[in-house]
C-alpha cells in the first residue's frame, strides 16, 4: 500500500505541476493563480482518493483509518505545493514591479 501511496502522490504532482508550468508559459495563466487552484484542488482529490482508500481498508477488514491519514497526507503535499507556486507568484509579480 505504501507503493501506490507514493505512485499517486508522483503522478498527481507530475500532472499539476506540468499543467501549472504549461500555462504559465503560454501566459494564460500566472503562477499565483495556479497556487489559489492549487490550493482548493487539494482537498478535492484528497477527500476522493480518502472515499477510496477507505473503502480498501474497510474490505480488508479495517476501520478506514489508515485509509483516513492517507488521503490527509496526500491533501497536504498538494495544499503544500500549491502555496509554493502561490509564494513564486508573489515575489515574481514584487520583482515585476520593482523593475518596472
């Protein structure tokens, strides 16, 4: 399980982070953005890998708490990055500015 933790946790990285690089190379949209949809993305997926992963557990014959602390873990790396990609926006757009 701790396997396929990391997989989605990769690939769910790997298609955000590509998608929010793509935009912002055709200036459609800036980084700052990008970390706002992060940001209310995160909890989206988090909350349905969680329905998901609780299910496994529960068939496996366990009380869905690990499935629970997973999808939190998962939720907070995608919140995490989304800040990150807000915190760029910023001082990209500070340093705009200061140069004129």
């Amino acid at each position: 399980m701790d396997g396929l933790i990391w997989i989605i946790i990769l690939l769910l990285l790997t298609l955000i982070n590509t998608a929010a690089i793509q935009l912002h190379k055709r200036n459609k949209l800036h980084f700052f953005w990008s970390g706002i949809g992060i940001g209310i993305l995160g909890p989206i997926l988090a909350f349905s890998i969680g329905a998901v992963f609780v299910k496994i557990d529960h068939s496996q014959g366990g009380t869905g708490e690990g499935g629970a602390i997973t999808a939190a873990f998962i939720g907070l790396i995608i919140i995490g990055n989304g800040v990150i990609y807000l915190i760029i926006g910023l001082i990209s757009k500070i340093v705009s500015w200061v140069r004129g």
